[in-house]
C-alpha cells in the first residue's frame, strides 16, 4: 500500500489543463480564466463627478460666491461648452467634467434661484472628482489567468468591455457504476438489490467542482459488461468507476479495463475508508477507480477526485484544505493506515470543536450527511485526549 500524499502526487504526475473555450460572460460564473482579461477601456472614461452638485473652477469656490449657472449636465450627456470664469454646470454622480473645471461643490452646499448658485462651503481642486482611470487604464491587466471566475470579477470583465470570455473547458468525467446488486434510483430493485447512491452523489460533486459528469450504464460483475460499458467514456477526460476495487472474486473492474489497454499505475492506499482505490490510463485517459461503499467513494472524491479535477480545471493542484480543530471526546491510537473520522463541529469559547460521530462504518451514508468535517489522523497517531488539536476538512467548504 502506499500513502496517501504519493498517492495525490501520482494521480497529478500525468494531468494536464483540458482545453479552453470561448464563453458568453454571462456564462463565465464559476470557470477558470485561460486567457488574461485586459481593459478594452478606461473607467472612468474621463473625469467624472462622484457627487450630485455642481461643477466649477476651484479659484472661484470660495464660501459665499455667487456663480452663474450655464448649463447642466446629466450622466450620459456631457455638457459641449467650456466654463469659465464665475461660471457653473449643473452634474449629477457620473456626469463627465465640462472643460474648464476641476472641482465639484455638493448640491448640499449650495444654494440655487433665479440662475445663481451661491457657494455655502470652499471648494479645493479635485474635490469630489474621480479621474480618468481611477480604476484601471485601457490595456491594465484586470484579472490573471488560471482565475476561477468570481461574481466580482464577472462585474470588473464587464467594466472592462468584455462581452466574451476564453476559459478552461469543464472536464468531462465519466462515470462507471459496477455491480449486479445495483440499481439507479427509481428504477426496479432486485430481491437482493440496493439502490446506487455513489453515481449519484459523485455527479453532484464533479458539478460543484467545475467538471461536467456523465453517467454511464451500469455494469454488472462481468469483465466483458463492464469493458462493453467503459467503451462509452471514449472521449471523455477520465473515467471514474465505482465499485470492483476490491480483491473478491467478483471485483473485476481490472480485469474488464483491461480489454482497453488499461496499464494500473498503483492499487490500494493506506487510509480508511477508501483503502482499494484504483488508478491507471487507458491510452491518454486517466481511470480513478473508487470503492463502493459510499462513505469510502466520498472521501476518495475529497482527497483525489477533487484534486484532480482541480489540475484539469486550469488551477494550480493542491490536496484538500486542512483547518484546526480540538477533538470533543478523546480517541484510541491509530493504526498503519491515514484515517477520516467523520465528526460534527461546534464553535465554542476556545474555537471549533470536532467530535466523531459514534458511527464510522464506511457504508452509512446518514452519518456522513450529518457530519460537518473529517478528523484527519496520520499513521501509528498515538491516542489523543478530549481537547487536544486535530486536523479538520470542513465539509460545508465543498
């Protein structure tokens, strides 16, 4: 068995960006920019008031002076003249800066009848004007690439003229439930059948992640049926199955794999649950072979899926966030294997508290949907009392 850290390293080794793709910007929310978005133009445009007021030159806001009003000057209708000396212009938050001025008096300090306006506070020069490219210039860089795309950058790509935006394609994951006893939901179960909840669940989970899933038929324990199935996921950018990792006699993913030239790069991890994971290529293809239990395939999809979908993404690979916790009750030493204890967390005085939920097998999916974190323990970790600091994936952060 080897660790789960090579493991990571093993999976990232061969991955690459998939390729990228032109997207309506009101489309882009949640992609990976591919390409550097750079101003199409200036913002502001030019200078622009910041308030609702009056526009003048500053050598004649002084408190008490009487100006005469020329003109006004609504946001998108820029006033043609030029102000002058005991002059004013009427703008408004927005409204460009008529030639001649470089200050703006608040309408709140000003008093205006019968065509005068009458200064009630001094003006300085630049008060209340935003200038041209206070923001950013024409050509500035706005966002880098290799961005997953936030709803404020989709804001800045649009004050930056961008109507379309290049990103990274969603990786297609494929994905390949093996087993005679399953059955999708809704569809009849056997006499001794169960419902699949891991094709399910790892849909959703690639689609938050930013891949796009695609549900294969469901294989029976047979080599050439699951071969015949995994012929479908041709195309895609990996195959992920569920199921037939193990070592029973009715565990043949390998073998069905094979039939496409399927060369296994390692099996098995020294973790739990999820210790029969599975991963290897079918030509250019990676294949991640996840375990059937569902608590094992959802912890699997945390430390390897999501890193992996990561690296196609664009992104920098990274492994799972790790934040700090202390345990609510005391735990028993560890065995050789890196373990992921599901726990619920609650903020106290001292900060977040884990505590492990006191049901941990790997098939109860109830308790892992109540879990708020996993309880990381590295290999051969002694005991740990009620208190003591552990490290915690959250799991409201995926």
């Amino acid at each position: 068995m080897i660790s789960v850290e090579e493991a990571r390293a093993r999976i990232l080794a061969g991955l690459r960006p998939v390729g990228t793709e032109i997207v309506a910007l009101a489309q882009a929310h949640g992609r990976v920019l591919a390409v550097p978005v750079l101003a199409r133009v200036s913002q502001p445009p030019a200078d622009v008031s910041a308030m609702d007021g009056y526009a003048l030159r500053a050598e004649d806001g002084m408190a008490g002076a009487r100006l005469r009003l020329i003109g006004e000057a609504p946001a998108g209708h820029a006033f043609t003249g030029s102000v002058g000396a005991g002059e004013t212009v009427r703008l408004f938050t927005g409204s460009f800066m008529p030639a001649g001025t470089d200050t703006v008096l608040m309408q709140e300090n000003a008093v205006a009848a019968d065509g005068i306006v009458t200064i009630g506070e001094a003006c300085t020069a630049g008060r209340h004007v935003r200038r041209q490219g206070q923001d950013f210039l024409v050509g500035q860089e706005l966002i880098q690439a290799g961005r997953r795309l936030t709803v404020r950058d989709i804001g800045l790509a649009a004050a930056g003229n961008h109507p379309w935006l290049c990103v990274y394609r969603r990786p297609r994951i494929a994905i390949l439930a093996t087993g005679d006893e399953i059955s999708l939901p809704g569809e009849p179960i056997g006499s001794s059948g169960i419902v699949s909840s891991n094709s399910s669940m790892l849909m959703a989970f690639i689609a938050a992640r930013g891949g796009e899933p695609l549900l294969l038929s469901i294989a029976r324990d047979d080599a050439s049926a699951i071969a015949a199935a995994a012929a479908a996921a041709r195309g895609a950018d990996m195959l992920v199955t569920t199921g037939g990792a193990s070592v029973g006699a009715h565990d043949l993913v390998q073998a069905g794999l094979e039939t496409h030239g399927f060369a296994l790069d390692f099996w098995k991890i020294a973790m739990r649950p999820g210790k029969p994971l599975i991963f290897g290529r079918i030509d250019e293809m990676p294949v991640l072979g996840l375990p059937g239990n569902p608590v094992s395939a959802f912890v699997c999809a945390i430390l390897f899926l999501e890193t992996a979908l990561t690296a196609m993404s664009g992104l920098p690979a990274a492994g799972p966030v790790f934040g700090r916790a202390r345990l609510g009750q005391g735990v028993r030493p560890n065995d050789a294997r890196e373990d992921y204890m599901r726990a619920t967390l609650e903020w106290r005085d001292e900060g977040w508290v884990a505590t492990p939920l006191p049901v941990q097998d790997s098939s109860v999916l109830r308790a892992l949907a109540s879990a708020d974190a996993l309880i990381r323990r590295l290999p051969h970790q002694g005991a740990l009392a009620e208190g003591e600091a552990v490290e915690i994936i959250r799991l409201y952060d995926l």
